[in-house]
C-alpha cells in the first residue's frame, strides 16, 4: 500500500486529526472518546500554555483512495529536555490501522522532524505535560479506560517493537473494590497523626474555598512530581488553564486537603467519579446532549477515578496518606461507590500503590513509554 504522509496546517485537517480514532475504534465497546472541544485546546498552539515551551507537529497518514489511515504528533518539550540534559522529540497521538507500513511512515515523519533537531532520541507516546494520555496499553485489552487514560488495539505494541523501540517505563493501573466500611483504625490513626504533627484535613465546603488552596496544591504537586518520568514543571499558566478544567468538575466529597499549623498544604487527594461510559455516550461531543451525561456521571455513579495525590516529603511516612485516606475513603463508602480506578501511574511507585494493598484489587492494565535513539 503506497502511503502519503501530510502535515497538518489547517483547522480543518486538525479537525480530521481529532476525530480519526473515532472511526477506527467505532465498533469497539472499550474505547474512550475524549471531548473533541478539549482535543482542539490540548492541540492548539493559541490555546495551550504548554506551547510556552513546547512546540509541535502533527502528520495524517493517507492510502491510495486518500483514505485517513494513521495519525501521530511529535513534540519537544524543551523545559524537560533541559531538565534531563538531552535533546528528545516525543511522539503522542499515536493511532493506525492494522498495517506497519503505516506505522513506519508516522514514526519516521518524527525521526525526520527530530534529526531536523539535533534529537538524540524519540519517545513516547507522551504529550505536552502529565496531564496528557501517555503510553501504549500492553495489558487490559477487554478493560474500559478512565477518561485520563487512552484505549488501542493490541498490535500497537506488537508492531511499534518491531520498528526497534523499546521500553522506556510501564505505568500500571489497579481496579479497587470498595469495602463496606472503611476500617476503624483509619479514624484513630487520623486523630493521633493530627495531633503529634499538628495537621489538620481542611473542611472543604465551596468550590471556591479550594480554590484558596489550589495554588498550594499545585506548588506541592511541582515539587513532589519532579523526579517522575516525562514531567515538567507546571507554569502559572498551565496552573490558571488546569483550575478552570478541573474544578468545575470536583466534587468537594472526594476531594482532602491536609494542612500544617502554618496553614500550608502537605498533603492532597483527588478522586472523581468516572466519565468513561458518560464520555462514550456523549461521541466526543458536548452538545447537543453530551453535557448532560456527564453531569448525570458526576451525580450518580459506581466507580470513582483516582486521579492525583501527594504528600510533601517531609511528612511522608507519618501517616498523612491515611489522613487523606480517612477523609476521601468515608465519602466513597457513604456515596455507594462500588469501584475505584487507579489512573496510570509508575510501576515502581509503590507507595501509592501501599495505599491501596488492604483491600480487593487487581492490577488490570498495563502502558508502555516506548524508546528509540536516532
């Protein structure tokens, strides 16, 4: 099959490039569509402050009949490169038919655009910032996402081996049953800890009181996520753009802030109730009726995302997790969840895997940050 690689330089094919993966996994009951409204900030350089720092191309692949058959974006992140001290292109978007010619003719479209560089190497699938779905799912193929996270066929990661990549990092994600009630201990736990280290869990009783805690919050994820792969430094941009989509989606229940006498933040957790079915519902689209799924999904549901924590390394290991543990986990048992997801995060961060090991869980799926020098 001859293929056409062609850059996308219009609205209009950035449009096409959004909506490509729709029509490969159209029959697919797995797959997780993201809002194409969201997609078009995330991909626009007007849009996201990630171009700050970034810069980026996107490429469609056609066939003969001029066919869309592949899809693929290489970016530079240069405040992470700087940080690791190497010239690296990442690639994301990455989606295709059953053909490695396709493949071959994407990933070198990146290797042309990373020589052009100076890159030493390319990776991914990675995006702009953690915030972004990454990595290539190797494990969990008849498991539904969380709406972080990204679905693909099993031959991704068959053909992208073949090519010469090779592991980079493997994230995990975990698939937690909710017990009847929280164990006793964590309450007692919780008193003592308050006490000894005077922490207090912040009463959150409006979304615009978290937003007085918000930039602490943030501060002590840039500081506690620094060491973890493929991250950079959040601006106050980025900040400012996370707060207005993340926000009015927060339900305060789920929601623990760990202050110390300083009335600083020490500790968070978030977790929010899943949009997977509702984001299937709604095809990518808000309007006409995808907004109302979405606000059924966040009023009524069985499964909750655990979407982020942190605790600042000097409190670790003196039970602040159990703190936060204490606050979300009432809530989630109060609130009928059944189910709470883990989204991807580092096979070898066991600690917020420890969170989770007193309970019912399996680790269900498995994603893949490929590498390859150039």
């Amino acid at each position: 099959m001859k293929i056409t690689i062609k850059e996308i330089t219009s609205k209009n094919d950035l449009k096409k490039f959004i909506k490509f993966p729709n029509k490969l996994y159209e029959d697919n009951k797995f797959y997780v569509p993201p809002l194409i409204s969201a997609e078009l900030e995330t991909l626009s350089k007007d849009k996201n402050p990630a171009f700050d720092f970034c810069e980026a191309k996107y490429w469609l692949a056609y066939n003969e009949d001029n066919t869309i058959v592949g899809r693929i974006a290489g970016i530079i992140n240069h405040k992470y490169n700087k940080k690791v001290g190497k010239q690296l292109v990442r690639f994301g978007w990455l989606d295709f038919i059953e053909d490695i010619d396709v493949l071959k003719a994407l990933i070198q479209a990146v290797v042309k655009f990373a020589n052009e560089k100076g890159a030493v190497g390319i990776h991914g699938p990675l995006g702009f910032s953690d915030f972004d779905a990454s990595g290539i799912l190797i494990e969990g193929f008849d498991e539904i996402p969380t709406a972080y996270g990204k679905y693909n066929y099993p031959y991704y990661s068959q053909m992208i081996e073949q090519l010469g990549f090779e592991k980079e990092v493997d994230w995990v994600e975990f698939r937690v049953t909710v017990p009847d009630e929280i164990p006793v201990r964590y309450s007692q736990i919780t008193g003592s800890i308050a006490e000894k280290y005077k922490l207090q869990s912040v009463k959150l009783k409006s979304k615009k009181e978290i937003l007085k805690y918000a930039d602490g919050i943030f501060q002590l994820l840039n500081k506690e996520y620094e060491s973890i792969h493929g991250f950079s430094e959040l601006t106050p941009n980025q900040i400012d753009a996370l707060k207005k989509q993340f926000i009015p989606l927060l339900r305060l229940k789920f929601v623990s802030v760990v202050v110390n006498a300083e009335n600083k933040v020490v500790g968070f957790g978030i977790c929010l109730p899943s949009l997977s079915r509702a984001l299937q519902q709604a095809k990518g689209n808000l309007f006409p009726f995808g907004f109302l799924h979405i606000q059924k999904a966040l009023r009524v549901n069985e499964t909750i995302d655990s979407l982020l924590i942190a605790i600042h390394s000097d409190y670790r290991k003196k039970g602040v997790n159990s703190m936060i543990f204490n606050d979300v986990g009432n809530s989630i048992v109060s609130g009928g969840i059944k189910y709470i997801e883990t989204t991807r995060e580092l096979e070898h961060n066991l600690s917020t895997q420890n969170l989770w090991t007193k309970f019912e869980m399996r680790n269900h799926k498995r994603a893949r940050c490929y590498f390859k020098k150039i």
